[in-house]
C-alpha cells in the first residue's frame, strides 16, 4: 500500500473506463475552494489536461523560498516531500514569480511544478531569478463525481455580456504585480466602511488564491468575490475577461452596496487579460474612479499614455511611486494627476475617491 493512498476494491469506471482508487489528500488547495473537497477522494488515473480540472499530486521536493500552500481555509501550511495535495490545473504568467503552462497531455506518474500558493499547478517554464525552482510534483490522478472528472467551473457564476447595475465601481489597476494595487485596494475599502459605505470588492485578474480577498474582508467589504468565483484558475489567455467581470460584479451588486472596489492583478501590460476590462465601454461607464498604482515615474507616464489611448483618464495615482513627498508632487506637477500614498496617506486616497464617488453619482 502506498503512502497516503487507500486502494479501494477493484472497479471500472464505465464513463471513464479506468480504474477508481481512493486516495486520502493530506491538504487541499485554495484553488479548489467552491467545489467542497473532502480528504478522501475517489480519483482516476485517465487525466484530462484541461484548465480549471482539479489533480492529485505528491510533492516530490522542497523549496526554501516558496514552499507554502493557501488551504481552503486561508490558513497557510508548509507543503512537505511526501504531501499529497489537491490542486488545480492552470497557466501562470508572473513577471516577478512562476511561469506555467498546462501541458498537452497528462498521465499518472508524469511530474509538474506547484506554480503558486493557491495550489496552482503545471508544467513550470521559468521564474523570477529571486526565487528557488518551483515544487516538483507527481500526478496521481485526478477526482471524479458522479461520472466527470471535476472541473472548477461546475458551480461557476456565469459570464454575463451586458451589466445592468446601479453601483459604482472602484478600479484599481497598475504596471505590474507588486505595484501596491492591494494595499491601495484594502486601504480605500476601510476607509470609505469607517466612513459609513457598505462596500463590496473583487479581484478580477491575477493567478488563483484567497489571499487578496480575504485581505479585503479584514478590511471592511461586506462581499467578496474572484476570477476563482467565475471557474478561471488564473485569468491567463482569456481573450475578453469583461464578461466573466461583469458576471462577479452583477452578484456583487445584488445586496447593493454602495460601491464594488475591484482590484486588477498583474498589470495594463502582461499575460493575464487586464487591457480587455478597459476595452469594455459599459465597465468604463460603470467606473467611477480609477486608481493608477506605479514604482516610478516612467511606470506612472506609460500608464497615462496607453490608458489614455483607450479613451480611459486615471483619477489618482498611488503606489511606491508616491512613497515619499518628491514623488507624489512630481506626479501632481509634471503629469498633472492626483497622487496619494496608501501606506501614508489611506484616508487621502480615500478622499479623492469619495469625491469621485459623489461626482459619479451626480452625472448618473
């Protein structure tokens, strides 16, 4: 008998043709969270290699820098050689982190790469020259329910093309991933609950992990939802994210919030799809402020520009790039844009966007 693993009586799977096993999953991945895993998990070993599919792996080696996994839970855990862990199968395209693919075709016995916290995993092409090779890891198979190998957009909020709501959004966007957005995001959101809004948030582009949105809750939003929400493991290769955004946002406007605060993972530029939300008129209408978030002041014009090329006006910028006085003044003089630091000055940035607020609120 393997480690970890529970040989159920030997049956064939008629849908799938291949035998079932039990297999007892020592953690389970953020990743998975809207499916309801339990530990143990009736699997197939006959792998489909689609994104979104849940898969059983076991991790085969550690890594110093990056060796945590998000539970379902939130709650962190070290992911140790042996570890048998649900995770899902994704892309991954960070400019500071992983890059992966899912590959063509996957077996049982093949090995992949854990490509991020949220239990991401894939075939790791390359990373950040910060970081560790990723976590080698050992397809066991992958779960089955009622027939179907489970994917996590069985129980997914549906893209929806045209937004019909009342509510005000909140974008808060930036050059790259580690820009400040979520500081920026959860700053604005306790500052307008301290001031009374009940306010909704979402993270609608990025990688898979609970991480940001829980953040958003501890700082005060009533509702949050993800990409995660609408069946995308990561928002890598979708050729128009608005429909799957207008979907979370229309469930988000349902208990009426005063304002839905959106952060975008990643940046304008990237592989994850965030250009497409601002090529959507109906979201830029819905848009009553927008939050620029850059390291510097070359970041902070390129962003200006190729917003602007959109048709699309920053409201304020905020990041490292305000992180001291010269350089929220420089932003302010020379490219003639609000600026204020949400590490400094939270109740500022939250100002400058209740005054959007009340302008949105003015004109509609």
């Amino acid at each position: 008998m393997e480690q970890n693993t529970i040989q159920s009586e030997a049956a064939t799977f008629r849908d799938l043709g291949t035998e079932i096993r039990l297999v007892r999953v020592d953690k389970i991945a953020s990743s998975t969270i809207n499916l309801d895993l339990e530990h143990d998990l009736e699997i197939t070993t006959s792998c489909e290699a689609r994104a979104g599919n849940v898969i059983v792996v076991r991790a085969l080696t550690d890594n110093a820098t990056y060796n945590t996994l998000e539970m379902v839970t939130g709650r962190m855990a070290k992911v140790n050689p042996g570890d048998v862990i649900a995770g899902v199968l994704g892309y991954r395209r960070a400019l500071k982190g992983f890059v992966g693919d899912v590959p063509d075709n996957i077996e049982a016995g093949d090995r992949l790469h854990l490509l991020n916290l949220g239990g991401l995993v894939g075939r790791c092409l390359g990373h950040h020259h910060s970081l560790n090779n990723a976590i080698e890891v050992e397809v066991i198979g992958m779960p089955v329910r009622e027939g179907k190998i489970l994917n996590i957009s069985e129980r997914a909020i549906a893209p929806v093309d045209t937004l019909e709501i009342s509510t005000p959004l909140v974008l808060v966007a930036g050059t790259c991933m580690n820009s400040g957005k979520t500081y920026a995001a959860t700053e604005i959101i306790k500052h307008l609950a301290r001031a009374g809004l009940r306010v909704s948030a979402a993270k609608l582009a990025g990688v898979a992990c609970l991480r940001d949105t829980l953040n958003m809750e501890d700082h005060g939003a009533i509702q949050t939802l993800s990409f995660l929400d609408c069946g995308l493991p990561s928002t890598v290769g979708i050729e128009d994210l608005a429909p799957f955004a207008k979907g979370a946002i229309a469930q988000l406007s349902e208990i009426e919030p005063d304002c839905i605060v959106i952060e975008l993972g990643d940046g304008l530029l990237g592989g994850y799809s965030v250009a497409s939300i601002f090529d959507d008129r109906e979201l830029m209408g819905a848009t009553a402020a927008l939050v620029f978030c850059a390291s510097d002041f070359v970041g902070t014009w390129g962003g200006r520009e190729l917003l602007k090329a959109r048709g699309v006006e920053i409201d304020v910028v905020s990041g490292p790039v305000t992180d001291s006085p010269m350089g929220a003044e420089y932003v302010r003089r020379e490219l003639g844009l609000p600026a204020a630091n949400a590490v400094n000055e939270g109740e500022d940035l939250a100002d400058l966007i209740k005054q959007r607020l009340a302008a949105w609120r003015r004109v509609s």
